[in-house]
C-alpha cells in the first residue's frame, strides 16, 4: 500500500539515507549537512511516501517572502525505486499542494541535468543552466512553472483553426453531457474545410467519450503534447465505465475556456471547440463526426502568429504521433520546400 503523508521527526533518518541514496549522481556529497538542517529546522511544508510501512520517496516546497511564487525543494526517490511512479506521484502532490495556497502563481525549482526533462513533462520551462552548479558534473537548471495557464493562451482566429490539426497529431477528445466528462484520445482526426472550419474525427462506438458527443452536440479536440505521453496513452486505454476515476489515474487536469461548458484539457498545445454537425448515416457506418469548429487556441510557447514553432520550443511541446500497440512518434524537424 502507498500513501502520501506530511513528515515527522522520527522520519528523519530514513529521509536521508533516500539522499545517501542519490548521492553522488543526483546530488553532491556538500548538500547533506543543508539537507539534515532543512529536515531539523524547516517549517515549509515536506511530504514523504510510505510504500508498506517503508519510506521511499520525500519532498517539500516553500513560499516566496510575498507569497506567489513556490519552490519545491529536497525532492527525492530511493534510488533503487526510479522508474516507478514515484517521482510523478510526489510531483504531482507537491503541485496540487501548492495549488492549493491562494495567490500562488509560479513555481520554481532548482535540479540537474539528469532530470530536467522529467520535470519538463511538467510544464516546467528552462530559465537558466550553470555548469558544474551544484558540483562536479552536476549541472543546475532553473527552472520555471506557470500555474495559470491562460497566461500563455491566446485565440486562435478561426480561418487559421485547420493549421492546429494539419500536421496529422493524435490528439484527444473531450466531451461533457449530463454532469459526466470523458477524455479520449484518437489517431484519426483532420481538417476538412476553411470557413466555417470543420473537422472530422473517428470515435469507435464502443467508447463513452462517443455517447457524451451524440447526448451533447459538442466536444471539444485538442492536441496533447511529448510531455502528455502517458496521460495520452492512459486516457486512450482505459474505459470511463470500467474505471471511473480514469481521469484522475490518468493526472488529467481540466480548463474552463469562457463562454464554452466543456472539457477543456490542461497543458495541451491546442484546442478547438466543436459543434456537432449531425450525419447520422456516416456515424453509424463509419464512425465518422464532423464538427464545425466555433472556438481555437493555442499555447504561444508553441503556436503564434498563425505557425507552430517546434523547432524553437522545448521538445516537450513536440506533438505526438501514434502508430500501434503503444509506439508513438513526436513531429521532427522543420522542412521549407525551395520555391518552384
């Protein structure tokens, strides 16, 4: 059994031996003696992970003198447990602790180069890189979250929508009807006409995320990111009927987008609003929808002035691209044909 629970004094020892654990690749011998103070003399908050009664996972966050910027602080997982979970799960309460705390705005966060792209998956964006920062060998990367996602959301005209899908993403689709959201993902979704835009998306009739759109006449498609690879895959896996607490498992976070009671999201590269345009006849046979899409937007750190801009994104905002049984591909790199 795991649990996630605030430290105690008598946790202690088994905190540190997690940072014996890490140390030398994640964490220079010199930072022990400030690590034990924290432990001793610390009022921030610090959370652990008891997995059957045994520690193996801890870390806090602290507030900023004004109280809108975070940093997490002392994060760490017993060495021999890394690849299980455990890091998002303590990522994870951390945040939705911080979350929590009226007026917060930011989170800030020191680590290295060993897992910097894991908090990218995150949100987390680079700030600045020291080499040799915390040590031989170990790099310190500052680095940055935003917690108000609309503070990099901009309106997508709807004559430039179809640019969000044209590049062939899997994305997912979301819907809401009588009190009940679902998320799906689909691999078969593409822009089928410039104004009004439209769209069309295969939703096997097997799936409750299809019953929300024929019970609604909306949903809404937006396009997961490298950093939602698993949430993509979870939400694309799992059935809403046979695991109701999906969304959750799966750490889908949703958006309210003005004027729309939809599903939005959270931390996709962009999304279109959808109405339905009933076809009874291509539903049924095909299992093919077409919306007109009646809202677009875009994350700017990816997508602005009508273009994405991978090249010049961090590669966490990389689209996804799947082919089967689990293997996805993110968008490469950016090709210009010469004029002919």
């Amino acid at each position: 059994m795991q649990t996630v629970r605030p430290y105690q004094a008598g946790d202690r020892d088994a905190c540190l031996a997690l940072f014996d654990g890490n140390t030398p690749r994640f964490f220079d011998p010199s930072e022990r003696a400030g690590f034990a103070a924290w432990l001793e003399n610390s009022t921030h908050p610090y959370l652990v992970i008891e997995r059957d009664g045994v520690i193996v996972a801890c870390g806090g966050h602290a507030l900023d003198a004004g109280g809108t910027v975070a940093s997490l602080c002392w994060g760490m997982v017993a060495q021999d447990l890394h690849g299980q979970g455990l890091g998002r799960a303590l990522t994870q309460a951390r945040l939705d602790a911080i979350r929590a705390v009226p007026g917060v705005a930011k989170v800030s966060m020191n680590t290295s180069q060993h897992t910097q792209a894991f908090y990218a998956r995150f949100g987390f964006q680079t700030v600045k890189v020291t080499q040799d920062g915390f040590g031989p060998g170990i790099d310190q990367w500052d680095m940055l979250l935003s917690l108000n996602e609309r503070d990099h959301i901009a309106a997508v005209p709807l004559e430039k929508a179809y640019r969000l899908l044209n590049h062939g993403p899997s994305i997912l689709v979301s819907a809401r009807h009588d009190g009940i959201d679902n998320v799906m993902a689909a691999a078969w979704a593409c822009a089928l006409d410039f104004s009004p835009p439209k769209l069309t998306v295969v939703l096997d009739k097997a799936t409750r995320t299809r019953a929300l759109v024929e019970g609604s006449g909306t949903f809404v498609i937006q396009v997961p990111t490298a950093a939602q690879l698993q949430l993509t895959h979870a939400v694309g896996t799992h059935s809403l009927d046979a695991q109701p607490d999906k969304l959750a498992r799966a750490g889908v976070r949703l958006l309210h987008m003005d004027g729309f009671d939809l599903p939005f999201v959270a931390g996709c590269s962009a999304w279109l609003a959808c109405r339905l345009i009933p076809e009874p006849h291509n539903q049924a046979a095909y299992d093919l929808f077409i919306g007109e899409v009646v809202g677009a937007w875009a994350d700017t750190r990816v997508f602005r002035d009508g273009h994405w801009h991978f090249e010049d994104a961090d590669p966490s905002w990389r689209s996804l691209h799947y082919i089967a049984g689990g293997r996805f591909y993110a968008i490469g790199e950016a090709l210009d044909a010469a004029p002919s």
